[in-house]
C-alpha cells in the first residue's frame, strides 16, 4: 500500500482537508504497525518454534487488534499535526 500511494500520502498528510489527513495517517500507522507485528512474529518463531496452528487462531484477533492500534494513532497523530501546524506554521512549509 505503500509503494502504490507513495506520493500521494505525504499530499494527503500536509493537505488542509481533514478527512485526507486522517487517511493517509492511518495508511501510514497501519502499515507501521503491521511491520512491528510481523517483525515480533519472526522472533518469536525463531525463538520457540511454536506450532503453526498457533498464529491462525489469533489471526483474527491479531486484525481487530493492529486495526484498532491504528485508528488511535490516527486520531492522535491527525489532532497532533493540526496543533503543531496553528501552534508553528513555520515548521510546516
């Protein structure tokens, strides 16, 4: 998802519309979020071998969970950059 809205996340974050903003975040702390999950699996399975079985059953909650990670970090993040942009218009041009 990434690689495919290169360009247009970084026009979505510094767009005034807020709606744009809020969507290229979540794009950004999704896959953000989805890279650490991923990482923290590959340890794990280098570390204990667990059984395979072990990661479909926790797949679905594994989703809501990492979704949910990242709704919080896009009202964080959105509610934080329109704070730094009132506060420092300077830093954001």
């Amino acid at each position: 998802v990434i690689l495919i809205f290169r360009m247009r996340i970084s026009e979505w974050i510094n767009s005034d519309n807020q709606l744009m903003k809020s969507i290229g975040l979540f794009i950004c702390s999704f896959s953000s979020t989805i890279a650490g999950h991923m990482l923290g699996n590959l340890i794990f399975i280098l570390l204990l071998s667990p059984e395979p079985g072990l990661f479909i059953t926790i797949l679905f909650v594994s989703i809501i969970e990492r979704i949910g990670i990242s709704i919080g970090a896009t009202f964080f993040a959105t509610s934080f950059l329109i704070a730094v942009k009132k506060i420092y218009p300077e830093l954001l041009n």
